[in-house]
C-alpha cells in the first residue's frame, strides 16, 4: 500500500470522533469522508474544522468509495456484521470497535468474509495498548513470574450507563467485561477453556428489567492450567478502578490504577491522594493513540495487525460462556456455550 492511506469513519458518536482525531495526527493518513445516521449542521462544521472534505448518512457512500482504503466501523453492534462484509466485499481494510455482534455465529461470519477478501480486520481492544498492561504482558512474556498461576483483573466504572444503553448493549458480559476477557488472554498467552460467573444487580434495579446484572465475579481456566479472576462493578464509589495482577511460579507482577499526579498527603487526620482517573476517555488516551497507530502502520509498512478478527470471536465467546454459566448457576465449557450458540442458529433465540 502507499506510503499514504486515504480513511473514512462510519460512526461519529463519541468513539468515532476520538478515533478520527487520533487519525488526524499521523501523517500518512487523510480522512476524506465521515457518516452517521444523524449527520446534519454540527457534525458538519465538526468535520470542516478538521477539513474532513465528506459527510454523509450514508454509510455505502464511504465503503464504496474508490479512492478509500480502509474504514473505521464505529457505529452501533447491531451494524458491525453487515458493515464488515460490505467493506470486505469492497476490498476496504476494516479497524472495527467491539463486540462485533451480540451472536457468536455472525461474528464468525464476519471475520470469514474479511478473510476471504484478504483485507485486514483490527478489533478495538484498546487495553492491549495501555502502557501498565503492555508492562505486565512483557513480564510474563521474558519470564520474570514464572509460570502464570493466578490472573486478577478488576474493572469497575465511576458511573452506571443510561437505561437507553442498557436496554441495548448486550448485557455486562458481553460489553464491560469482554475487554477484560481478551485483556486475560493478551496476559496470559493462554486460551480460556471454562469460565464460571456469578452476577448480582445491587446498584440499580433498571438492569433486572432487560435480563442484566451490575455486579459480577467471573473465574476463568485457561489451558495452560492457570485460574483467572475478574471482577467488574457499574459503579465504583471512588472512581474508575482499573488493576491487573499476575502470580506465578517465580513471583507476580501487579499495575494499580492511574491517577492525576503521584502526590501524597500525610497528615495526623490520615495519608490522602486523588482519586483515579475518571473514565475510560481519560485513563485509556494514549492507548486510543496507540491502538490506532498500529493499525495505520500494518496498512503503510505491511506489519502484522495486533488484535485480528480471531481475537474478537475468542472474546465473545467467553463472554458467551459467562452469560450462560450466569443463568445457569454453574460452570460452563467455552465449547459447550459455542455448540449451544449453534444449535440455536437460524432459531432467533440466543443463549
């Protein structure tokens, strides 16, 4: 590909506009075109400050662009499927934010037809890129912890989403904890064979009505014989809490949470500190930054991607095996949730 790579956003919501002005700082790239559902005055004077030349309601108006290589899909779940396969058949390279879907059996269709038409398939796990969490995998990966024997990750956000996104995000396994399933999987270099969940709604009683939990503890067996523990809240009293810890044979390797600055104030009355970084936008920035960057760079220089489409469908399905294994109150095998997924193909029903 050239040395300079032409890309359109499909999706300007608040993700959609971080990725774009992320886009905007690397040199090989140009934006020529924007589209969402809603697009009218103000996502057009947001996209004349950028000189972002196009923006349209019309996604096919992007994909079947000529003169554009790749698309980053940031709109809704329920549009990534069908986005893919219009893009793959296109020939446009694809930065696609997760899940792909809420259906296991669509999601690999997706990531086939991105095979089939041999473009390039990235998934937004940003936490991969996060500069604690690239610290800890570089230890486990030179073997300073040994074996790996206990993962811990703990994810809680500051605030609970709007029922308008609950009603439609997939349940909190398949949208809040499936970055830490593919977080536990970047850490370990091991694939997840059985996941047991166990969830409770204790902050508001609005997710018992679309079949949710906000409260949730979910242990993980991985191949390699080590045992994961993840723990995920929708509201944190204190702030977005974002720790990772790996013990092994050797000795353990731990990341806190990021805060504002480092200072610490003692005083007879106790020791003080800032709370952590807000959310997600603040603490994950520069991993935005980074994820992004790799991907233009496997476009330009021909580098491996560092999340593919296979990633993406391993996720899913231990998000899939934790929603069971939530409903059934026991453990579930990822290949017992992956056979039952298909059983229901074509059903309308999901596990």
């Amino acid at each position: 590909m050239a040395n300079k790579i032409t890309i359109g956003i499909i999706g300007a919501g608040r993700i959609g506009k971080i990725h774009a002005d992320n886009l905007l700082r690397l040199p090989q790239v140009e934006i020529s075109a924007v589209s969402d559902l809603f697009a009218g005055p103000e996502l057009k004077e947001w996209a004349a400050k950028r000189e972002i030349a196009k923006v349209t309601q019309d996604s096919s108006e992007i994909i079947n662009d000529p003169a554009i290589d790749a698309v980053f899909i940031c709109s809704s779940t329920d549009t990534h499927v069908p986005l893919i396969k219009q893009a793959a058949k296109a020939g446009k390279h694809v930065f696609c934010e997760k899940p792909l879907s809420m259906d296991i059996n669509r999601t690999e269709e997706a990531v086939a037809a991105a095979a089939e038409a041999g473009i390039k398939l990235q998934i937004g796990f940003n936490r991969r890129f996060d500069h604690n969490f690239k610290r800890v995998r570089e230890h486990v990966l030179i073997g300073t912890v040994g074996n790996p024997h206990i993962v811990k990750i703990t994810s809680r956000d500051p605030n609970p989403p709007h029922e308008d996104y609950i009603r439609v995000s997939g349940g909190i396994f398949m949208d809040m904890m499936i970055h830490d399933f593919d977080l536990a999987r970047f850490l370990t270099g091991s694939e997840v064979t059985e996941v047991y969940a166990q969830g409770g709604v204790l902050i508001d009683p609005v997710f018992s009505k679309y079949g949710d939990v906000d409260t949730a503890i979910v242990t993980l067996r991985f191949e390699n014989g080590a045992i994961g523990v993840i723990d995920n809240s929708r509201q944190a009293a204190y702030g977005y809490d974002q720790r990772v810890e790996v013990f092994g044979s050797k000795g353990s390797v731990a990341v806190s949470n990021d805060h504002p600055n480092t200072a610490e104030v003692s005083t007879s009355e106790g020791i003080m500190r800032d709370k952590p970084l807000h959310f997600f936008l603040e603490r994950y920035n520069a991993a935005y930054i980074e994820e992004t960057q790799q991907f233009v760079d496997s476009l330009v220089n021909g580098l491996p991607l560092p999340v593919t489409g296979d990633d993406g469908v391993k996720a899913e399905r231990i998000a899939l095996a934790a929603k069971l294994s939530c409903r059934l109150g026991r453990p579930v095998k990822i290949s017992e949730a992956v056979e039952l997924q298909r059983q229901t193909e074509g059903t309308g029903s999901h596990v």
